[in-house]
C-alpha cells in the first residue's frame, strides 16, 4: 500500500510540473478574450515569416543531425571498439561541448574567427569577413551545433556496442574481416541506438536557442524567446512554439512506434569479457593522428582560444565582482535541481522499470516528451501555469528555476535508474521483504545502495544540465536570481570579449570540477581499499 | 595430414592458467567429444582453434597449415575454414533463417542462385526449409539449434567446433538433436570437436573422448 501510494503521488507530481504547464499554454494559446479560439493558428498557417521560420529550423536541425550521425557513428566505433590508443581520454575530450552552455562553443568560434578575432591580424580583413559572413548564419550554426550534439551518436553507439553479444560477432569472423562484419552484423543490432541519436540531435538542434540566437540565424526558439522577451507578446511567442511542440509530438510518437522496445532497457551482454577489438594495426598511427586532430579542432582549440582571449588576472576579477553571485547561485540551484531530480527520477524509473502502475508507459513518455520539447517552450508553460497571484511563492522565487529543471529533466535521471534497477535481480527486494522489510526500508537499504552507480550517474547528469540550463532559466528567473549561463548571456551585449571568455572559462571550471571530484573521490577510495 | 594439430599449447587469463601445454591432433571425419567441468579449458581450446584468441605458447595447424603461434594469430579465422556452433547459438536477432545462411555465402562471394542452392539444400537437410523467412525469436529452442548447426555447416567446412550447444535443452531435445548431429556427420563427412560436460551425450557423440581437467587432457580415448 505505502509503495502504491507513495508511486501515485509522484505520478501526480510529474502531472503538475511536467504535465500542466504544457497543457496551460495550449489552452492559453487557443483562448482570446475568455473565449476558444484558433485565430492564431490560422495566422500561423498563413504567415510566411513562419513558413520562413519553419524552412530554417528544420534545415538547421536536419543538417546537424546528417552531420553528427554520419561522422559520430564512427567515431563511436573507432572509440567503442578498437584498439586506438588513450581512446577513453578522447571520448572524455569529445564530450566536453555537451556538458557546457552550447553558446560557449559559439562565443569562442566568433573570438577566433571573427573581426575582431584572434586570427585578424594573421590572415587580414579579407579573411575575417568571409568567417564571420559564414559564422553568423546557416552554416557557423551547423558547424557549432556539430561540435555539441557530435557526443550523442558516438556515446550512443559506444553504449549500443557494449549490449552486443560478442558471439554474434565471432559467427561472423568466421567467414569474413571486421568490415564485412560491421557492415552486415554490427551496424544493423546497434540501428536502434543511431535512430535514438538521430531523433535526440534533431529535436536538441531543433530546439536550441542561444547559438542561433548568438549567431543571428532566425529559427521557432529565437522567434518565441524574442517574442516573450523583447515584445511581451505571449500569444506570438505561443504561436511560433506549438510547431515545435508539435513536430517533438510527432517524432516521440514515431520512436514510441518503432524503437521503444529496443532502447528501452540497455544491458551490458553477459559475456563482456570476450568482447573483441577490431585491431587497427598498421593504421593504427593514422587513425589515431586524425581522431587527434579532431579533438583538436572541436574541442580544444575553442576551449584554448576561451583561455587565450581571458588570459590576465584582471578578467577574473572583473568576471568574478560582475558574476560572482550568479556563480554562486548557479552552484546552489545546480546541486539542489540534482538532487531532487536524482529523487524524482529514482522513483520514476523504479516505476517505469516495474510497471508498479498501469499508468507506466503514459509516465515515461510525458518525461521524455517534455525534455525533447524546446527549452523557450517549456519556461512559456511554467509562466503560463504558475505566474499567477496564488503561486507567486513559487513564481516569485527560485522555486520556479528548480521546478523548471524537474519538468525537463526527469527524463534523464529516470531513464539512467531504470537501467541501473533492470541489471539488479528483483529476487534482491523479494528477499528484503521475504525478511519482512517495508517497501520504503526495501528501497532504502536494498535498492538504493544496489542502484547506488546509477543514481551517482543521475545525480553527475542532472547538475550538468541543471547547471548548463540557459533557456528555461532565462524565461522565468526571478530579479536579483539570475544564474552564470544567463549572467553571461545578458553580458554578451555589453560586456567586453576578454570579460565574457573569462566568465566562460568560469563556467567550464564550475562544469567539470565538481563532475571529476564527484567520480574520482569514489574511485580513488576503490583503488586505496584494493591496496 | 591432421585436420587440426595443436601442439603444447598453453594459455593464461590475467595471470590465471587456462590451459597447460596441450596437444590434442583431430583426423578427416573424425568426432572428438572433449570433456570436463566448468572452466577446466575445454572453450578456450575452441576459440583458440577458431582463432578469436592466441596461445601464449605452442602452435596450432589447420590441414597442415601453421594457423597460430606463440601469442601470434598468423591466420585470422574468416581464413581458417571452420564452422561453429556457440552454446548461446548467436543466431543473428536481425536476420531470417535465410540470411543468418547467407550471410557466410556472400561473403565468400558466392554468386545469388549459388547462395540460394546452397540454402535450400542445407536447410532441406536440417528439415527447416518451411522456415526459411522467419527471425531467429520466432523460432522453438530445437528449431534454433538446427539453424545454428546448418549456418555452420553451409559453407562445407573442414572442421566443425561445437561449444556446449546442446547444454540448454531438455533431455527429450538433447536426445534427438544428437541424433541429428550424428546424421549429418554421416551425410556431410566433417571433422568435428564437440565439447561437454555430459557423459552420456559424449558417449553417444565421439569416435574419441579427450577428457580434461585443470587445464591439462587427463585421459584419451577411443569410444565404444
């Protein structure tokens, strides 16, 4: 009974903050003056600046998605499956642009290339005007949303080869070389993960404001964040975010269809051991020098040019005394948004992993459709829902930051502790209450400390993106609650190159340190007990 | 000329010793049953033939040919003219009976109404022509065993490898496809190293039983 009861009220929770603000601000949309009304949509329908729109967004997000499928399937194998040297620390480097706000990328593209950048007094005017024509637009867009969304299908497929049953691949070496074997074995059972990857790059690209905002690209974010920001205008704002909503239903409805049942659970295959490396051999140098140079190219150099532009002590300084209370209070909200989406989420894959209630499958899915949905949408619902006089205690507070953070990131978290729960044998809680042990000591003393890697790996992702979140937070802060990534996204305009390199550097460091201690204070204890 | 001839051949896993200088040589249409309990070496001497792992020591011949030698693979096994049954059977999930067939053929490039022969005729041998469209999950735990031994066998191999394939299966199965292995041993006239753990299944199976423990061949045999 108390699991039964304690399982509906999180339900009911996820119904509240995920749920009904999507629902507020369809209905707000489709109400003028009190009464129903499609208006706006047929203004939609009719506008050419949003057929416009449309055109971009789309075109945008499908050559993203071409480019990271077609280049991080490879990528992930040569990572995932090869003998490649330091391949752990590459994928480590590639991954970076993921776990950082995606403007950064932006920032130090433009501080490299731009008019005024490093490289002008290098290659003249001449040059700089051609990068910048091609940076602020269509194609820098692309490559910068490369850079970033390029981790999903490598990490995916990496993740997705781990699952194969290495026997499967042995009855292929039997007749043929590795490539007639990743072409006729391997590529077909790890489809499922690509088309994962292909459908996550494209409804992130699709809806990712502050690059194409940065870079001056009009696509449906820009237009929404712009319309609600600038103009106040929330039907217009509504208006350009119901299509991406409605292309983010499509999609999930389609990966409900065809792919739920094969992503669903990932286990690693019982005989890892004798999993395989296709040895590089004499290529082996040539692969390493061209995974090299890519890590260079996408990840480093940008990240070297932050460092370069913010060198001094003085930019420090000025960042600090201009954002270190943002710092702080991105610090803060980032710990308590993990936290509770490490709690939320544990409940909510218990639920979708057990089936405990017959309502599993609608659960998972609203979860993943809030956090495919754009980020401007979201923080348009949550205002439409709780910016009201008897919930300014929420609206009115950082509450309303976390209870963003909750609405689109449960997904993660949750999806993270189903996989976790489904490698532990369910005979571990039948035995606790076999002893007699309540369903809340079983999840206390049983499964959480069994799930306890999985929910250390929801707790990592749910600050990543907790502390990285620049679109919800910049529609609903409250005043004086502004975190870094929006501190910095409001410095941009005014702020100078060397001020907002520092404070992007800020931003990584507060990124990544606490992800590094977190992992390697548990693995250090390891290796001390071993000795 | 030995279809396979191992020589003191020596393998170790992180440290701990699978397999301690053994010899073992098989002959054209014979039916070597090895047997032994759990991790007494009797896998690794499968995957070393195939050629999935190197021995640390000793070398191992194929028709003659030296295939493997201290710690080197100097053949990798798409060379090696081997069948192989998996005691998982690794039917590939993705592909028909058909395909999982095909895929070998193809790849030794054979061309499509020579693949298509072949396929026929193995899968007729095996009584599973009916079923040639179907996936792997849509098929009974016997049904699957008989693809996995007609995937092996389709390419007409010299040396057949059986890893425990029969272990999963009821008694009334296991009886039956022995039947079956042995038929086809007759029609087809493979060589063959079955490995288990079953005495009786050994018993029924082998023109000679090794039996091995502890990484070292205890007793050799010709069966009754």
């Amino acid at each position: 009974m108390a699991k039964r009861g304690f399982l509906v009220f999180i339900v009911l929770l996820l119904l509240v903050i995920a749920a009904m603000p999507v629902v507020s601000m369809l209905l707000e949309s489709v109400m003028v003056n009190a009464r129903l009304s499609f208006a706006p949509y047929a203004g939609l329908m009719t506008s050419a600046h949003q057929w416009t729109l449309m055109g971009h967004s789309t075109a945008l997000s499908s050559l993203v998605t071409l480019l990271t499928v077609a280049l991080g399937v490879p990528l992930g194998i040569v990572l995932g499956k090869t003998d490649l040297p330091l391949r752990r620390l590459f994928a480590a480097v590639f991954v970076i642009p993921l776990l950082i706000p995606p403007y950064i990328i932006a920032i130090s593209w433009s501080d490299l290339l731009g008019r005024e950048g490093l490289v002008a007094p290098v290659f003249g005017t001449a040059f700089t005007e051609s990068a910048t024509h091609l940076l602020f637009g269509l194609p820098g867009c692309v490559a910068v949303l490369f850079t970033i969304f390029l981790p999903i299908p490598m990490l995916l497929t990496m993740i997705f080869l781990r699952t194969i049953d290495p026997h499967l691949e042995e009855a292929g070496r039997l007749v043929t070389g590795w490539r007639g074997i990743l072409k006729g074995i391997t590529l077909p059972l790890i489809l499922p993960g690509i088309l994962l990857s292909a459908m996550l790059v494209f409804l992130l690209s699709l809806g990712e404001f502050s690059v194409p905002n940065f870079l001056r690209y009009d696509v449906f974010p820009v237009e929404s964040f712009v319309q609600f920001s600038a103009f106040y205008d929330f039907r217009a704002a509504t208006a350009a975010a119901v299509p991406l909503a409605a292309i983010t239903l499509i999609l999930l409805l389609a990966e409900a269809v065809f792919l739920r049942d094969k992503t669903y659970e990932l286990h690693p295959s019982a005989d890892a051991g004798q999993r395989r490396e296709i040895e590089l051999g004499t290529r082996r140098r040539a692969w390493f020098v061209l995974v090299a140079v890519a890590a260079v190219a996408l990840v480093v150099l940008p990240l070297v040019v932050l460092l370069v532009q913010s060198a001094g002590l003085h930019a420090y300084t000025e960042a600090l005394s201009r954002a270190g209370a943002s710092l702080m209070r991105s610090l803060i909200y980032a710990v308590i948004g993990a936290t509770l989406l490490t709690f939320l989420g544990f409940f909510t894959g218990y639920l979708v992993h057990t089936k405990a209630l017959r309502v599993w499958r609608t659960v998972d899915s609203l979860t993943i459709f809030v956090f495919a949905l754009p980020s401007t949408v979201v923080g348009i619902g949550l205002i439409s829902l709780w910016n009201t006089p008897w919930t300014n205690f929420i609206y009115g507070t950082p509450l309303i930051i976390i209870v963003g953070y909750l609405a689109k990131y449960t997904a993660l978290t949750s999806r993270i502790s189903a996989a976790r729960l489904a490698q532990i044998s369910p005979s571990m809680e039948e035995a606790a209450q076999v002893c007699g042990a309540g369903w809340f000591r079983r999840m206390a003393r049983i499964v959480a400390p069994l799930a306890r890697r999985g929910l250390l790996a929801a707790w990592t992702v749910g600050y990543i993106f907790s502390l990285r979140d620049t679109g919800i937070t910049m529609l609903v802060y409250p005043a004086g609650h502004e975190t870094l990534p929006v501190r910095i996204f409001t410095l941009m305009a005014n702020g100078s190159q060397q001020l907002i390199a520092a404070l992007c550097v800020i931003m990584i460091i507060a990124t990544l340190l606490p992800v590094g201690l977190v992992w390697m204070v548990p693995a250090m204890r390891r290796s001390q007990a071993i000795k | 000329m030995s279809v396979v001839d191992i020589d003191s051949v020596s393998k170790s896993y992180d440290g701990e010793m699978a397999l301690d200088r053994v010899s073992l040589q098989v002959e054209q249409t014979e039916r070597v049953v090895i047997l032994g309990p759990s991790g007494c070496g009797k896998t690794t001497i499968l995957r070393l033939i195939a050629g999935f792992i190197a021995p640390d020591a000793g070398s191992i011949c194929i028709a003659g040919e030296l295939v493997s030698r201290d710690g080197r693979i100097l053949k990798p096994p798409e060379e090696r003219d081997l069948g192989m049954v998996f005691q998982d059977l690794a039917l590939w999930p993705h592909l028909s009976v058909a395909g999982n067939l095909e895929f070998g053929l193809k790849a030794k490039g054979m061309a499509r109404r020579q693949r298509k022969d072949a396929i026929d005729e193995m899968l007729k041998l095996v009584g599973m022509q009916a079923l040639a469209h179907r996936r792997p999950s849509e098929l009974s735990g016997g049904q699957q065993q008989r693809v996995a031994l007609a995937r092996a066998l389709v390419l007409q191999p010299k040396l057949l490898l059986m890893d425990e394939p029969l272990s999963s299966l009821d008694l009334d199965l296991n009886l039956r496809l022995r039947k079956e292995i042995l038929r086809l041993h007759e029609q087809l006239g493979f060589s063959m190293i079955h490995v288990t753990h079953d005495r009786d299944e050994a018993l029924e199976l082998a023109t000679r039983m090794v039996t091995m423990n502890a990484g070292h061949i205890e007793d050799e045999k010709a069966a009754r």
